[in-house]
C-alpha cells in the first residue's frame, strides 16, 4: 500500500479562502492545532474563518515537540470534546502531530502549512521525539492529509530561516535518494528519482532569489517555497519506501540526541548531515564526484546563512562524549545509515567527523 499524496491541494495566494467551501463539507467540529506564538496571528484567522462557517472549533498547542506526551494530551481533548478532525496549522513538528493523532483516532488530517522549511503537510510520514526534541523514530501512516493548503500569503509570514532550512532538506531528497535507490528497478522509484533531480537544480538555481528576493512577483520564490512544501514530498509519495532517506537524516537523528541550549531547525542539521554524507561517499565509495558537490553545496549554503558544520549547530564534537554519541546514534541497528550501498562502521563517523570538524578535510 503507498499513500502518495494528499486528497485535495489548495496552493496559491488566498488558498485558505477556497479551501473553506471543502472543509465545511469535510468536518463540523474541527480542532486546530498549532505551537508557537509567532503563528497566534494566523491561527486565530483560521479560528475565525472556521467560526465563521458555523463549524464547532477548538484550539490546542504543543507544549514541546512532536511527541507522545503532547500528542496523547491532544488526544484526550480531541476525544472529550467529540471533534471530528485536526487542522495542523504550524511548521513541521506541528504539521507531524497533527497527522499522527488524526491517524490514531482514523479522522480527517487538514494540513496547513505556515512556512516552506519541510515537507510535512503532503507526507503519510511522522517523526517522533522526546520532549527535548531528541529523535526516537518515524512512523508511516496510513493515509496522507485528507486536505492540505498551501496558502503563499501564509507563507510570506514565516522567517526567510524557515525557508532557507527548507531548501536545505529539499536538496537532500537527490543525493540521498540517487545513492540509495538507483539500482532499484521499479520504474515508479526510478522517475521519483528523477524529480528530486530536478528539484535539486530548481533549487540551485532559484533557492539564492527566493530567499534574498520579494515574495510579489518573484517566480523564484513561488517555485521554491512550491519545491520545498510540495515537490518534496511527491518525490516520497511516489517513491515510498524505497525512495529513502540516507546519511543526512541519519546523522541529523543523532545530532538531535545532543541537547543545547539553541534550538535549530529540521533543514538547518539535514544540511550538514548533507555535507557529512557526501565526504563520506568519497572517503568509503572513492565518489570523485562528491566533492564538487560539496564546493557546489557550499556555495549556495552560505548565501543561505545556513551552518555547515555540527560546531555551527552548537555542539563541540569533542567534548561530553559528543563523537561517540552521534557516531553510535547515527550507527544503531534501525538507522538510515544503512541504506547505502558499502558498509559504515561505527569508526568511519567518528572519523569522518573528526576530519570534518577540524578542517583537515577543507570546506
């Protein structure tokens, strides 16, 4: 069974206007759920929009992140108040638990993404972590969200950090899924493939103008925050699970497991672990090519001020044990890390970034 996409997509300026004639039909008692304050004011549009449909509508937060405290606490007032959907309003967290409660209680998921830093409004996919934000595992869902509305107006609210971190998780979908799957012969896996090249170049070329540009009449910024939100995801609808993650996430998942006072972004770690991977394919797969990736990668990261190394993230590698770690996270028996096609080691982490860190390998 493969959930590829959302049933319905509303996309464009003003699309949470022409998604209410839907959502009327779809739910009567909708619960909206959000996160930060920095989204009260579109949520509260959406709350009155809803009100003003003579919908049953109530509002809840997440008090940490994608996880099972928060999403058993929202459960319970799903089921006491007799909702009848979620309307997951936020950012990729938000967008993850909004999912994953709908699926638990078989209701409508409406996903309503306000910035482009993940693909999470298309996905049948939910990351789980523990309140601190450590990651503990993804979970596959049985349908993607039955709506999802990809309002550009919302969008325009969001950081230009929200956006450059989508970019970053968005390129990922190439060079993770060309490594992991280009043997596989199912023809559906193969052009999903294909699309995350296009996406790559997509964003190579528009990703700078999108995110130093104005939102009015800059197809550079349509396209993008359009690559990151939706193209993403269709690439993973299509693909499935063969079209998988690779050594960017699986060291994103462990430099998650290191607890720091800043808090960064699901793209801004991805980037690295990007980088990470790529030095990685040339130290143990003799891929001559990934360095001009990396110097291509480069480029374009530090236009988008996003961190390009795991010391830029906060966390000095070489102190508290921090190496070991993220290498035996990274490592773990159920780790992405093993998709590739040659061998990892716990060793090989550490020293790759150990290399990294202290610039013997030049970035």
């Amino acid at each position: 069974m493969q959930s590829i996409s959302p049933e319905t997509i509303y996309r464009g300026n003003y699309a949470w206007e022409k998604s209410l004639p839907q959502i009327t039909k779809l739910t009567k008692s909708p619960l909206i759920l959000g996160r930060g304050i920095y989204t009260n004011k579109l949520r509260s549009k959406i709350f009155i929009d809803l009100k003003k449909q003579n919908l049953g509508v109530n509002s809840a937060n997440l008090q940490f992140d994608c996880c099972y405290e928060d999403i058993s606490r929202v459960k319970e007032i799903i089921l006491n108040n007799n909702h009848d959907s979620v309307i997951a309003a936020g950012g990729g967290k938000v967008l993850d638990a909004g999912k994953y409660i709908a699926d638990c209680l078989n209701i409508p998921c409406i996903s309503v993404p306000l910035s482009a830093s993940t693909c999470a409004g298309w996905t049948a996919l939910s990351n789980i972590y523990t309140k601190d934000g450590q990651f503990i595992n993804d979970v596959a869902l049985t349908t993607c969200p039955k709506i999802l509305v990809f309002d550009h107006k919302f969008i325009q609210t969001a950081p230009s950090r929200t956006l450059a971190s989508g970019i970053a998780d968005a390129l990922a979908k190439w060079y993770e899924s060309s490594i992991t799957s280009s043997t596989i012969e199912d023809g559906l896996v193969q052009q999903a493939i294909q699309i995350s090249r296009v996406l790559r170049d997509q964003l190579l070329i528009d990703g700078e103008k999108a995110f130093k540009g104005n939102f009015e009449d800059n197809p550079s910024w349509r396209n993008t925050i359009e690559a990151c939100g939706l193209t993403a995801g269709l690439v993973g609808g299509i693909g499935g699970e063969k079209c998988r993650t690779a050594a960017a996430h699986a060291i994103h998942n462990a430099i998650t497991q290191i607890i720091t006072p800043s808090k960064f972004l699901h793209g801004e770690i991805v980037g690295v672990g990007l980088l990470l991977q790529l030095r990685l394919e040339e130290m143990k797969n003799k891929n001559k090519l990934a360095d001009q990736s990396i110097k291509q990668l480069l480029v374009l990261m530090k236009k988008l001020n996003l961190p390009t190394t795991i010391g830029q993230l906060g966390i000095n590698v070489f102190e508290n044990n921090n190496l070991e770690k993220i290498a035996d996270f990274t490592c773990r028996d159920t780790s992405e890390i093993h998709f590739l096609p040659f061998e990892i080691q716990k060793q090989d982490i550490v020293e790759l970034i150990t290399n990294f860190e202290q610039q013997k390998i030049k970035t």
